[in-house]
C-alpha cells in the first residue's frame, strides 16, 4: 500500500466526513447499509467494532481495491447500550437516564483492504459525565430535531455539548470518528498522514 491508495468512508454521517477530511486524505463516501442488530451478550468494545467491520467489509465487498474505513458509536450507561433513539419518547428516555450521570461512549473502527479482505480494527473508549437536566430542558433538546440520529440521543458537537459537565478520552471518538485511532490504523496498511 502506499500513499496513492483510495480511502473510502463507508458512512453516511456528515460529521465523520468532516473528521476525516481534517486528516487531509482524498476520500470517497459509500454508505454501507447493513443491520445492526448484534448479540446484547457481547461486550461493548465487541459491539463497536463488530458493527464497524460489519460496514466496512459490506463495502469493501463491491470494490476491486481502495482502504475502506467503518465506524460505529454506542453509549453505554450501567452495562445498557444505547443505540439511536426509535423516537422522541425514547430518546427522552435516554436523555432521562443520562442526566447527571457518567457514562462510556465506544467507537469502534475498522479499515478494510477491498482487494485483499485483509481487514485491522480497534476501538476507543470515553467516559463522558453529564450535568443534571430538567424536563423541561430535554424537551426542549429533543424539539430542535438534533437528538434523533444520534447514539445516546445527544450530539456532543451540536447543542448537546451545553449538557457535557467533562469528558475523560479522545473527543473525536464522541463524534463518531477517534483520529487517533484511525491514523494507526491507516500506518498499518502503509497509509500516513504526514507524507
């Protein structure tokens, strides 16, 4: 691999794009569409990076060659994963739960070599605590539509952020996409950021 070779973010997520194209690389976008349903028995970490190299390897599957790049992010709050909410009941559900508590935010990761199959994962994990919400607050919230796609039913880079007390972690990972982790990743396959 060397530095000419295509990278292909196997997302739809516009702030995954944005994170990427801070790296500098030349990408393109393909979105993976697959289902995301995996065994609640896994550990979070397993979940994460299951769904990652689930998207990346779906899309890889109909490329001849190119690096694809997956990622996932779940919420984790007392051993429960929390997904996107279903609607706006469940994500002031969630919002409910996580109000004044900490929890843990995984992003898995996963980069596949389309021609090979050749495929290198990891994740990253960040302890997230945030501050006491009112009803009213979360209703609010959940009216500007920005909780709706999100895992945890918040956007830590949106409107969201007002409700984060602090973060213990890689803040990239919170947004869908640790930089760090995804560089290593990239090194592996002889692809770098600083040229």
């Amino acid at each position: 691999m060397h530095q000419s070779t295509t990278l292909i973010l196997a997302s739809a997520s516009p702030r995954r794009r944005e994170l990427l194209a801070s790296l500098g690389f030349p990408f393109q976008v393909q979105q993976s569409n697959v289902d995301e349903h995996v065994s609640r028995e896994l550990a979070p970490e397993q979940i994460a990076e299951t769904l990652a190299r689930r998207k990346a390897q779906a899309v890889a599957g109909k490329l001849a060659a190119g690096l694809v790049i997956g990622s996932d992010t779940i919420v984790v709050l007392n051993g429960e994963v929390l997904g996107k909410p279903r609607d706006e009941a469940d994500a002031c559900r969630m919002l409910s739960s996580l109000q004044g508590q900490e929890h843990l935010v995984v992003t898995g990761v996963a980069v596949v070599d389309a021609e090979t199959g050749r495929t290198e994962c990891g994740h990253s994990a960040t302890r997230v605590k945030m501050r006491p919400l009112s009803e009213q607050e979360i209703k609010a919230y959940i009216a500007t539509g920005e909780p709706m796609d999100k895992a945890g039913s918040y956007a830590i880079q949106g409107i969201g952020a007002t409700f984060v007390e602090r973060i213990v972690g890689d803040y990239f990972a919170v947004v869908g996409l640790p930089l760090y982790l995804t560089a290593q990743l990239l090194s592996r396959f002889g692809v770098s950021v600083l040229k």
